[in-house]
C-alpha cells in the first residue's frame, strides 16, 4: 500500500499543473494528500481571497485524494514529517508541485522496486549542503555520491522514517560530531544521511533520465536547443514556490498595491541567477505563464493579466528563443 504525499503552497495555477499530472499516476497509488501551507507566514491574504483558495483546493478532493490545509507551517521539512504522520501506508513517495511525470511506466516500476522488498529507497542525489557536509559524509560514505536526495519523486519505506531521528528540516551541524565549523544544509539532507547511515549501498537505487531544468542543468544536459526526443522520466521545474508568495491570483486592483511594493522584488529575485545572467529568473516566469496559458481556473484572467503586468515591470521577455520552455511544454502536455 503506498501514499503518494505533496507538500504546496498553494499557487493556484502551479497547483492545477500539476493535478494534470497526478491524474495521469494516481492510478499508482492507495492514497494521495496534498498538504497546503500558504509557504509563508507573514504574508498575507483577503479573507474573501483565502475563502476562494481554500474552495479551489477543496474541489481537487476525491475518494482517494485528501486536501489538507494548514497554513504557516512555512518549513518544507516540517511538513514532510506531518505528511509521514498523516499517511497510512507502509510505503510513500514524496513530490513537489513542480514536478511532472513523463514516463508513468517508469515511475510504477521505481515505486515496485521498494513495495517488493528489492530496495528501501528510490530517489536522486543532490548536495544542497556546504563543504563541511559534503567532507564529512565522504569520509563516512565514500564512493555514496552526495549525501542528500530530492524531496521531490522521492519512494521509501515510512518505517525508515522511524529509525531516524525524524528531523526533515534544514540542518546546523556541531563541531564535536565531527563536522566543521558552521556546517549546515538544505530540507531533507540530514534525513538523508541518517538513511545512508541505516541502509547498505546496495539497498539505495538513483533514478536516470531526470530533467530539472534550471538554465545550468538545460546548458549542461545539452538540451536548449534540441528537441527533447531523449528519454525522459520527470520535468522539475524548480524553485517555483514563491510564486504564491507574489499573489497574482488576486484581482487586479489589489495586485497593482503588492506589485508597487518593495517586497515584490525579493519574491521575483528570491532565486538567485545561478549562472550569473538574468535568465534564471525568466525561465521561472516563462514556465508559470505558460501553465497560466494553459490553465483553466477561477484564477486564471487575473493571473495572465498580473503576469503581464510584472513583464511590464521588469522587462522579461517571456519569448525568449534561449528557453526553450515551449519544448518542455509540449513533451509534458502532449
């Protein structure tokens, strides 16, 4: 019995993207929830607008899909451990909202791999930690990689969860344990870890043909320009969970008061151009405009209209011919 487990924030149009994709899996799947957080906790919304949110989410809700709503719990990891708690199977799987499934046939025989007993877990690695982490995890694990895996398309066994400390939080780490001074990493690494540290090497299994599509991983992977015909599993998209933190599901008027503010600037730059160009913030708003585009929702006119308004703004060109998003678009959606 496995639980199909997705943290959001609550971005409306991401939210319903990715919907497309869980009716393409849920067939996979004994029980799905999605975990609704608002992501920040000093942000605020119009109660009318929050009623409407909460209506939306709720109309996703189904025999096997349960909503949960609890806003403020702004820490990915505690809402990972709420999630493990909620669940109700012995095997979950972790996604994010801007992860998409291409290859279903292949995401089943990841998830049978552990439901048979053939591997404890299934995932792909990532550092999202500092040097002191990478050098202490190498000495203790050499040849293992990175120490962390994605919280996103991620297949284990829940009773591993209860081996471990059960901390999926960002982490500092102490000197005396052996770390260097000021140590730390990202959502899920420590946990991490401490499954590498319960599980032999060969119990772990990294999935292939993985695209997260930040320019660096297009540019690296060869893919901008090409016409994806390569193999892939899943899209994830990436850091696209400020997006609700930017309201543009608000009725115009009001979006016009937040876009004029000087938070909105740290919302549309809260991640950083990775390889020092300005692309790296357009391809977040390439890819969002076109779920907006092909989105049918409540929310969907004061979207694109407010997504206009912050290409106005900022000057993005939403067509530019370096991201190759449309390509992406028509491989998922096809």
């Amino acid at each position: 019995m496995t639980s199909l487990l997705l943290p959001s924030p609550g971005d409306p149009i991401i939210l319903s993207s990715w919907i497309k994709t869980c009716k393409k899996i849920e067939h996979l799947f004994d029980e799905i929830i999605i975990f609704v957080n608002y992501i920040n906790s000093s942000l605020t919304l119009e109660p009318e607008t929050k009623i409407k949110l909460d209506e939306y989410y709720r109309s996703f809700e189904n025999d096997k899909i349960k909503i949960v709503i609890e806003p403020y719990i702004n820490q990915h990891g505690l809402v990972l451990s709420k999630l493990i708690e909620l669940s109700s199977n012995d095997y979950v799987v972790f996604f994010e909202d801007d992860d998409y499934v291409v290859d279903v046939d292949y995401l089943e025989k990841n998830i049978e791999l552990v439901t048979s007993g053939a591997k404890d877990v299934v995932g792909l690695d990532r550092g999202s930690c500092n040097e002191g982490v990478l050098k202490n995890f190498s000495q203790r694990h050499p040849n293992r990689g990175l120490p962390g895996f994605w919280p996103t398309y991620f297949i284990f066994k829940k009773s591993l969860y209860y081996k471990t400390d059960k901390v999926l939080t960002a982490k500092s780490y102490n000197e005396e344990d052996g770390y260097e001074a000021g140590s730390s990493s990202d959502t899920m690494v420590w946990f991490s870890i401490q499954l590498h540290d319960l599980l032999d090497y060969e119990r772990i299994y990294y999935y292939k043909h993985s695209l997260h599509s930040t320019i660096g991983d297009l540019e690296i992977d060869g893919l901008i320009g090409c016409d994806l015909d390569k193999r892939i599993s899943n899209v994830h998209i990436g850091s696209l969970s400020t997006f609700f933190c930017m309201k543009l599901f608000e009725s115009n008027d009001k979006f016009l008061k937040y876009l004029n503010n000087d938070d909105f600037n740290k919302w549309v730059f809260s991640y950083g151009p990775t390889y020092n160009h300005t692309l790296e913030y357009v391809r977040r708003f390439v890819w969002v405009d076109l779920l907006a585009k092909n989105s049918d929702t409540p929310f969907t006119e004061n979207y694109i209209t407010n997504l206009n308004l912050v290409k106005e703004k900022y000057n993005f060109d939403f067509n530019n011919n370096f991201v190759k998003m449309n390509l992406l678009h028509k491989k998922i959606f096809k």
